[in-house]
C-alpha cells in the first residue's frame, strides 16, 4: 500500500477511484476501460502539476517518505556482487553505515551509505541512520582500503545527522567525523557521493566531500534540519516550513550555489512511486561521474577535490 503525504492528498483520491473502477466487471467493461485510461491521464498531470512545484518543506517530506529507496535498496538493485565489510578494527560495528565491495555496471567499487532501516525492528538496528564514531571509523578504513588497491568510492547519504547520544560523544564523535571529512579530502582514488534522500550536517558531510557531488531532485542537504533550525531562531517547531525555506537545502537551490554539481531526476512523483527506476538512474549518474575521471592521476583527482571545497569557502570573497 503506497503512503501519501498531507500534500498529495487529491493525487490519493484519484489514485482511489482508479482502483475502485478497475476492480469492477459487467457489460460496461469498453466504457470502464476508457474512463480508467481519462482518469489515469489526469493523474498524471495532476502529478507533473503537484511535483512540479514543490516547496522547500514539501521536499523535505518526499526525502522523508518511508518508501523512498534506501541504501540497501540499492545494493539490490544497483550493485552486483555486494560483499560487505564490518567493523572499525577498534571498537565494534555500526549498523547505521553499511559498506563494502561491488561491482556497479562491471566496475569495481567501494561503497558505502547510511542505513535508516523501514519498520520499527530495522530502524533500531540501524539507529534510523545515525552513525556513531564507530560507523565513521568503519567508513575511514574501507576509503583506506579502496585507496590501497585503486578502487573508486561511492557513497550514499541519507542521514538526519550523526548520533548525538552521550556514549558517541564519549568516544570521540566529532574527532570520528573530522577524520572522515579529512580521509575524503586525502584519498587518491575518485570519490562521488549521492544524497539519495535526507543530508544532514556533519552526519552527511563526512561521506560527502567528493569529487562529484549528486542530488536525487527531491532529496535535501543542509547544516540543520528545519525542525531544529525553528527551535533554535524561533523557539518552535511549528516554524518549520519558514525554516525550510531559508535554509536552501534543495537540490535546486544547491545547485546554483555550487555546492553540488548535478541533479538526479526522479520518476513522476518521487523516487518512492519507481525505486528500481530511481536506483537505474542513480546508477547511470555514478557511472558517468566515474568516466569522467578516467586516467586522471591520483594526486590530481585529490587536488581537484580539495580546490573544490576550499573554493566554496571563498565564494563571495572577492
């Protein structure tokens, strides 16, 4: 059963009475067929006109939506010959980030991605995405790894941000997230991320300072999520739609401040509504991001990425 947003409420209705005259049967069934078909055109348009103006906070919801496809979505999906690896070698093993090797359209390739988990048991097991030092630790030592033997890294994030409990913080949370930020920016081999759905402060950006930066079209990546950011400027959650809205955290918006460099598009109402489309897509994307780094030397693809990142610091200052 597909879950609809408060915003797709008419889309709900239609999609309703679609289904009610398609189970139905009797002489009427030539004129049952045609109003299906009237009906199922102005679905559609209905969708082209609801997705195709979205607000910032409407996005903020489709990145959200639990059947959006998730990083093990696309380990089935995408990736062949998935073989993971645990563990940071010192402390234990974080289910929030999954990793390991692959192989994407024949290519070898590292990857590696949050895991929100989709009912309650899964998204305990995976602490609904949110890594702890362990998890980056792990994300550190696969990145070393693919560096060793020439592998590209791909990552996938979908994070409301890195766990903020106190056991994290007692093993070194923020020291864990640097070093990731720091691994990216070092290793000598390509490096492109995906926001596939929810990009979340520095939980999102440890695995995101890449040569090539993506965005599915509804997916959102900002400093603060829109609920914490109206807590902290207007004392409540209710003001988190105007939150949204000045945070700039859409594909579109980040975008044209260079902070990514390209935009995924999604099926016809979202990546939920077409996840193995989406994952094919997503997949074409990496692949091309890949070739074009073709026989470029390591110590350049390193320089790039870091020119990249400190350009956007200076964005403005001239």
């Amino acid at each position: 059963m597909h879950n609809f947003l408060d915003f797709e409420k008419p889309i709900a209705e239609l999609e309703g009475k679609i289904e009610e005259l398609r189970h139905l049967t009797g002489d009427d069934e030539v004129n049952i067929t045609d109003e299906v078909a009237r009906l199922q055109d102005k679905l559609t348009k209905l969708l082209q006109g609801t997705y195709g103006k979205l607000t910032a906070w409407q996005k903020t919801q489709v990145a959200r939506h639990p059947d959006r496809p998730h990083f093990i979505d696309y380990v089935e999906h995408l990736f062949d010959d998935f073989t993971p690896l645990a563990g940071d070698r010192l402390f234990g093993e974080d289910e929030a980030i999954i990793g390991g090797l692959a192989r994407l359209q024949g290519r070898s390739v590292m990857v590696i991605g949050h895991e929100k988990g989709r009912d309650t048991e899964s998204r305990v097991k995976h602490n609904f995405g949110m890594a702890k030092p362990e998890g980056y630790r792990k994300s550190i030592r696969l990145m070393r790894m693919a560096e060793r033997f020439g592998i590209p890294v791909v990552t996938l994030v979908d994070t409301a941000g890195a766990f903020p409990g106190a056991d994290a913080e007692a093993r070194g949370q923020s020291e864990a997230i640097a070093r990731s930020i720091e691994t990216c920016l070092d290793i000598k081999v390509p490096l492109i991320s995906v926001i596939i759905g929810e990009g979340g402060s520095g939980g999102a950006i440890a695995l995101a300072v890449a040569n090539t930066v993506l965005m599915l079209e509804n997916s959102i990546y900002s400093v603060i999520s829109p609920e914490g950011c109206a807590s902290i400027l207007w004392r409540s959650g209710d003001e988190a739609k105007t939150a949204a809205e000045a945070l700039r955290l859409t594909a579109q918006d980040l975008q044209q401040l260079g902070v990514i460099d390209d935009i995924i598009t999604e099926p016809l109402g979202g990546a939920q509504r077409a996840p193995v489309d989406t994952c094919k897509r997503v997949g074409d994307a990496i692949i091309k991001a890949l070739q074009g780094m073709d026989n470029i030397e390591g110590g350049v693809l390193k320089a790039r990425r870091r020119d990249k990142f400190l350009d956007m610091g200076r964005h403005g200052l001239n």
